[in-house]
C-alpha cells in the first residue's frame, strides 16, 4: 500500500488490513481489543479507535456494543455499493441485472461443479432445502436464502470476484424490484435448484451449466410475464 | 424509500436523491446551493450540511471548495465498491476479475452495435484514437482512456448495470495488478480496437461480439504468459 500522503489513520486503517491478512482472520473473527493492537502496531489508541471506525464504515469490520470488533460478513462491500439507488427506472434496472445474472451464473455453477468442496456442498444443499421449506411460509427469508444459495455457489466456483459480485447482483435485483420476486413459480425453482445441486455434487460442469441455464431462462420468461402484467 | 427508523439528516439525503432524479440532473451538473436547498425541502441548513456531506461519502455528490455541490463522475459508485482490497493474492483476483469480463463484454459489445446512437459511436471511436496516440508515450494514461473505451461502450450497450459494473472491473484490474497491464500487447490491441469499433458502427452484433472475443482471448493469453514469466 502507498502511504505518501495519507494521514495517520487511513494509514493504520491499511495496516489492521494487512494484519487481517497476515493472521489469516475469517468472517467473524475478532479483532484484538484497542489496547493490544495500538501497543502490537505501536501507534495511540485514539488512532486505532479512528481507523477502526474508518473500517466500519467501509464494511470492513464491525463493532457490536461490549461485544468486540469482528470481521465483518459484508466482507468489505460497500452498502449499494453500485450506486444503482440512484437508477430512475427500477424495473429496467432489474431486467439489465438480470441479464448480467443469465450470462454469470451458468459459468458460475460449471466452476463450482469443478472445484466444490464436500463442505462446500453440503452448505448449498442445506440451504436449498430451507429454500424448499421457508417457500409456503415466509417469503422475506426465501428471498434471503436465495441470495444465500447462489453466493454459496459462487464461493464453491472459487473465483474470488464472482464471490463478491454475485451477491451484490442478486441482493440488488431483490432490492428494486419486490413485486418481480413474488411473481416467481415455485415449482421450477424447487425442481431446478435440485438439478443444479445434483449436478455439482457429481462434478458434471456441462449438467451443472445447463440446469442453471434453464434456471435463468425461466426466470427471465417470469420477469417478462411479470412486466407484461403491470402494463396491461 | 423507507423512512422509518431513519435520522433526519438521512431522510433528507434520500429527499435529495430524490431531487436528482425528479430534475433529471446529470454527472457534472450543480446542486441549489445550501439555502436554497433548505428552503425548497423545507429543513435547516445544518441538516441539509450533514446530508450532503454525507452523499458526497457516498460518492453520489462532490463538494468544491467555493463552487458548489456537484452531481459527482463517480455516479454514487463506493471506492473499492467490492471490497477486493480485502483479497490476498492480487494475481488470482486478476485472473479471476479476467474470467467475468471474458464472459461480459462480448455480450456488452452487442448489445453496444444493436443500441449505440451516432454520438456515442463517435465518443467511443474518440478515446480509441487517443488510446492510440497514448499508447507509446504515456502508459497511465493510455489505461485510464482504455477503461473509459470499455465503460463507453458500456454505456451504449444501453444496459445501465453494465454501465455501473464494467468499469468498476476493468479499473480493479489495473489497481490489484500493475505488471499485467504493462504486458499487454499493443498492436493486438490497437487492431482489436478498430475492429471493435467497425462492427459497432455498422451495428453489427456478432461482428461486434466476435471480436470483442477476440481481443479478451488475447488479453487473456497474454495474462498467463506474463504469469508464467513472473514465476520463472
């Protein structure tokens, strides 16, 4: 990192990154109190309370009151970090991330018929079933853990870009355009998220493409039925 | 937008956002001044301050000193926006970031001669001059301006998440690795370019797509010898 410049805690804001990523820490690991790492990286504790602020913000850490300061699970991605709050046109908005979604994920889910861990598996196939549970019963946590299980997938491909970006796609589509979600069948998603799972828990990347393919085709048919609706 | 639970100060940054998009203002044009602003949404001017100040973190407004308030270049995109300052090996995110433009822009670049008008044809036929002309003079410039290419045609693909993502991938690229860019090889390039450029014009999509292809297959390539030189 370039330091020249910079003022004292966005300095030691880039030295706490660099000691996240010497010390290996994970999503919900704890930071070191305020104490030990201003003595560890030998700067004042005001300083670490700034640049620990600093990281906050940045959706780099996170302070829970009397509890610590931890890895954050936002894993550094900005709120909105696309901007597209500031996007007119909600539902074409949706309709162009969902364009970059069919042309991502069937590439997303062939990686991750490749490199899936049996962990790695495991977590997508519970999530798929809480999908299959939470459907009837609580629409908000489906949505959740349908962002849920096409990140795990995206992790499982073992693309570091695709595991950060494949959320935000996903999270965006939910979040400016609720009436699309709720127009989405059931039954397609149940059967297709099995075939998706089955295919990469045999490392067939061709059946795990297609049965995301087809996932995304009837997907996008549902959003275009969905606008045709809202226009008549 | 969903004001309960929200402070003051963020309800009036939604309430300005809100402004920006009902006065159709664009990248560049100036925000009332503060007393105006105050009198128009009918708020104090300290609390329209704190929410400017803090649309301006957000990167939606820029502040200049004694100018004014401006709808900020960077279209409320987050510094860093996916968080890849947080990733360990700079070389597999590169290569990893690589794999989605693969994928992306051949499709962007159809999309770009199926929807591009006459002004951005020319906007884009511009910077691939310049980049020409930078290419054996000025090696930081000449990345900026191809960045600018790409997010051109971008834009003219008319998909406005496209628009908000390809730059942000293409400009993490040249931020996490430096000596990719510098192994790039120019007159593969500055062909791929012009070609690029034709097809565009003529609105031609699988010419477009095709050598968009092209040229990322090349990048590509040229990745990869750069990567086994490094580990030579």
């Amino acid at each position: 990192m370039e330091n020249i410049g910079k003022k004292l805690p966005e300095q030691v804001a880039d030295t706490i990154i660099e000691y996240i990523q010497e010390h290996d820490l994970q999503v919900g690991d704890r930071l070191p109190n305020e104490y030990d790492l201003a003595k560890e990286l030998n700067v004042g504790r005001s300083t670490i309370r700034e640049a620990v602020r600093s990281l906050a913000s940045r959706n780099v850490l996170e302070v829970r009151q009397g509890a610590g300061t931890f890895i954050s699970k936002k894993r550094g991605i900005a709120d909105d970090p696309l901007g597209f709050g500031l996007v007119k046109d909600t539902l074409k908005l949706t309709k162009d991330l969902f364009e970059i979604r069919y042309i991502l994920e069937p590439r997303v889910a062939a990686l991750a018929a490749a490199n899936a861990s049996n962990e790695e598996i495991q977590a997508i196939d519970e999530v798929r079933l809480a999908i299959e549970k939470a459907m009837d019963t609580d629409t908000e946590l489906q949505l959740n853990l349908d962002v849920e299980f096409h990140s795990l997938i995206a992790k499982a491909s073992n693309n570091v870009a695709m595991h950060h970006l494949i959320p935000i796609i996903n999270e965006s589509m939910f979040l400016y355009n609720d009436g699309y979600t709720n127009q989405r069948v059931k039954e397609e998603t149940i059967l297709l998220h099995r075939e998706i799972v089955a295919a990469i828990k045999k490392h067939d990347c061709d059946a795990a493409f297609d049965a995301m393919t087809v996932h995304m085709a009837y997907n996008r048919m549902n959003l275009n039925r969905f606008e045709q609706e809202t226009n008549k």
